[in-house]
C-alpha cells in the first residue's frame, strides 16, 4: 500500500498492546472512538488527504487477526457469551464477519441523505464502492434491482421491491479488505485495541479528554464517536451528560429464515439482495427481508449479553452451503409514554435465550401447527440447520402480532418462491435489530458540542455498512481541510 501524498506526519506514539503497562496521558488532534465501519472509513480518509493532524483510534474488541469466535473454531457448540463478542467488536465492527454486503441506496441502511442530500449521499457510498474495489473487491459483482422482473413479479402478490445497487464481497473477502486499510490507514493513525472508552471530559480551554477502561486518559481537540450499534448506551450516557438531544428510534423484532438454495436461487441469482416490503392484511404492520445470504450459513451474536442470531455468506464456492438464509423483521415504534424501544427488544431477546439456552430453532410446519420442534422431529427434517440452536415453540418467545405478521409474509413470498412456506423451512429466534437512538447533529455530523462529532449506525443516523462508512469520509474530509 503507498503513503499517503506529502509530507508525512511524525506519528506521537506507538501503538499500545496489552503486555504493555497502562498508558499516562497522551494528546492529539483528533481521536476516533471505535474501529467499525464509519471509524475505519474515517481513518482511511485522514490518511489520503494530505494533513498535519495527529490520529488516534481506539476499539474495545482486537485486531482481526485476533477476532475469533470459539464457535467457528470448533471450541464449542454455543455461544459462551465472550466478552467483548469478537464477531460483534474488533476492527471493522459488526460489519466485519458478516457477509460483507455494501448496498448503495437511499431507499434504505439509514438516513445519511437527510444530512447531506440525496446525491452527495449517493456519491460518498459509490466512493466508498470505489476504495472497496481498489483493495479487493473489483471481482466481487454489482447487483441491481432495476434490470430485474422481480418488481413486476412481487408486486401482482402485494410485494414490493426496494431499489438498490449491492456488492457482496462475502466475508471471506470483506475481511482481507479491512486488513489492506488498516495496513494503510496504521502508517498515519495510531490504534489502540482492548481499549474501551469509559467517560469523555470537556476542558476548560477546550476540546476533550477520553478516560478509558484500561486507566489511560487522551487528551484531543476533535472526537468523533463512531461506537457502532454495541455502544448504543454509552452514546445515550453521554448525550445526556453534555444535553445533547436525542430522538428515540425504533427496534426491529423477527426471525431468520433458513431454507434450501434452489427456492430462492431465481432471485439471488439475478439481484443477490432483496429487500421485499410487505404490508400485512391482518395488522396493516410492515414487514420486510433483510440480509438475505445465498449458500450462507446461520450464526449467533452477543450484544450486550444477549445472544441473537444472524448470518453470513462467502465468495469462495468452497465454503457455501446448500442452504440460503434471511431474516424477516417486523418495525416497531413506541409512542409516549413508552421510550424504551431497545429494551423491548432486549426482553423479548432474553426470553429466547431463557428458554433455549441461546437460539431457539423451529420447524415452520411446527410452528403454524401449535407444536414445539424437538430433537425427534428435527431428525426428519429435511432442511439441515446449518447452526447448532435447540429446538423448541417460538410462540412462548415472540409476541402474538409479530409473529402473525411473519408468518403471514412467508405466505407471500412463497407465492413468488415456492417452498418458502414448506413445512422444513427453519425458523430460528430471536433476531434483534436494536437502532440507536438518532442524536442531534449538524449536515457536518457535529452535535450541539463544537467538534463533538457522532457518525455511523451509533448515531442512529446510518443503518448498513455503506452509509456506515460514507458518513465516516465525511467527516473526515471536513477535519482534513480544517488540519491543513
């Protein structure tokens, strides 16, 4: 990877790993919390736009080489509840070890373009796109819902189909990526791992000091908080301690749907991603598909403690399954006196986790028959899970209008994929979208605190890995020209 162009900054300090003792105060000009999508992409910018700034990126989770499930290692069967959860934290975020889908829309992944406009919202993820394929992806292809007949298809059975461009990189693929931009990005910006940001101060002469988990405090002129949807709650301790005003979002509550390939490989094949809206007759409720893994396979994650389940799917053939899995989320929004939207989710989640041990795995014949799965029936099955989840009645987990929502939407699809209602379709529970509550800021991404920045899905301004990273070039342009 080449340096970036100019004269190089002469980097303040080294890097900090955990055989070293804790470190004493140090200052910069512009401190980075957390290494996902929006911090990285942040980085990256303030590496290729010639500046005099000092950078320093902190995470709580570890490099990438070091982010290893015990799942995927064969060290154990089930989520132990690893803390923090390397699939969840580390370098590159939760967007790391998922599949690596970048979708480049408006439609939805957020509301980037109600700060920035439409096209320069468009323009910041097709640049994104274009960084992703110098590194690596190039080969990756480029899907598009608009030279497609599944609109048309969709919407003769009240389905309607959301536009967007995506590139799969797979998670495979979307993992060497990351590691080509933090060799690049680590030439110019200091990152610390294992280092958790506890409480930010304001100085009297301005700008901030971050104190962190590990005892070291920094000392910066400009912060951006890029935690990531893991650090919903210290975003709202903080925004509440400085009166920054917040904007309480919704919570996605569903399940994930596993199913053979061939059912929906008319579909994947020609557009990979698709994001179907259903309106449901009985309840007027939205419900919608959502990552949607071709040959993937399904995984758990820990939030906060919580396991919830998601999935993943790879570019190297070698590593696909004979299944195809995607979720089917229900929106749900609260209003007064009810704010806590993600802590509905949380108990809904828990309850899973309560009965199953973790993720709860149901047959759909089972369900919509009134019968748990059990380890007999699951013999039987044709559809093998390609996760280790028990099986068990998610009607004692799910409330009774989300799942009649669900179950009415897989009705539907299979009216445009035959065999999406088959009995051997797997269901598994719980999966939780928790959205952070939307702070306060400027088109710049700038809180009501001068040069307090908030940015990525931790903003609640972004929802997906493209306007994750987009609104992280943002703002890192804008420092970029402020640092010349």
């Amino acid at each position: 990877m080449r340096r970036p162009p100019g004269k190089r900054v002469r980097r303040r300090f080294l890097c900090i790993d955990d055989n070293v003792r804790k470190p004493t105060m140090k200052k910069y000009d512009i401190i980075i919390v957390g290494a996902g999508a929006a911090g990285v992409f942040a980085a990256y910018e303030l590496t290729r736009i010639k500046n005099n700034a000092s950078v320093l990126m902190i995470d709580k989770g570890r490099p990438l080489a070091e982010r290893i499930c015990p799942i995927k290692s064969g060290k154990t069967a089930a989520c132990i509840r690893c803390e923090p959860c390397h699939i969840m934290n580390g370098y590159g975020g939760a967007g790391t070890l998922s599949d690596g889908k970048y979708n480049i829309t408006t439609q939805f992944g957020g509301d980037l373009h109600s700060y920035v406009g439409e096209q320069r919202a468009l323009e910041l993820m097709e640049y994104v796109d274009s960084v992703l394929c110098q590194l690596g992806g190039a080969e990756a292809k480029l899907y598009s819902t608009g030279d497609s007949d599944l609109r048309y298809q969709a919407l003769r059975h009240n389905l309607y189909l959301l536009d967007a461009k995506v590139r799969h990189l797979g998670t495979d693929r979307n993992a060497e990526i990351l590691q080509h931009i933090y060799d690049y990005s680590r030439e110019r910006v200091d990152i610390e791992f294992s280092t958790e940001a506890e409480d930010i101060e304001i100085l009297p002469a301005g700008g901030f000091r971050v104190l962190t988990t590990r005892g070291g405090e920094y000392q910066c002129r400009d912060l951006l908080l890029a935690c990531g949807r893991s650090g919903s709650r210290w975003i709202s301790e903080i925004c509440g301690k400085f009166g920054i005003g917040l904007k309480s979002n919704r919570v996605d509550i569903g399940l994930r749907v596993e199913l053979p390939a061939e059912i929906f490989r008319h579909i994947t094949d020609a557009v990979y991603e698709s994001k179907l809206v259903y309106k449901t007759d009985k309840y007027n409720d939205l419900v919608r598909t959502f990552c949607m893994n071709p040959y993937g396979e399904v995984v758990s994650e820990n939030t906060n403690g919580i396991v919830t389940v998601n999935g993943h799917s790879y570019a190297d053939p070698s590593l696909h399954t004979e299944n195809t899995n995607f979720a089917l989320l229900v929106s749900n929004r609260f209003t007064e006196p009810f704010t806590n939207s993600n802590g509905y989710g949380e108990h809904i989640a828990r309850l899973s986790n309560m009965l199953g041990g973790g993720v709860l795995l149901q047959r759909f014949g089972d369900l919509v028959k009134g019968r748990r799965s059990s380890e007999r029936r699951m013999e039987k099955c044709f559809t093998r899970p390609t996760l280790n989840a028990t099986p068990g009645d998610l009607s004692l987990v799910m409330p009774k209008r989300q799942l009649d929502s669900i179950i009415e939407m897989i009705y539907a699809l299979d009216k445009i994929a035959p065999g999406t209602a088959n009995e051997d379709t797997l269901l598994y529970g719980v999966e939780v979208k928790f959205y952070n509550s939307r702070v306060d800021v400027d088109s710049d991404l700038m809180t009501a605190v001068p040069d307090l920045y908030s940015l990525g899905d931790g903003a609640g301004v972004t929802h997906s890995l493209s306007q994750a990273s987009a609104s992280g070039v943002h703002v890192a342009r804008k420092l970029a020209a402020k640092y010349q």
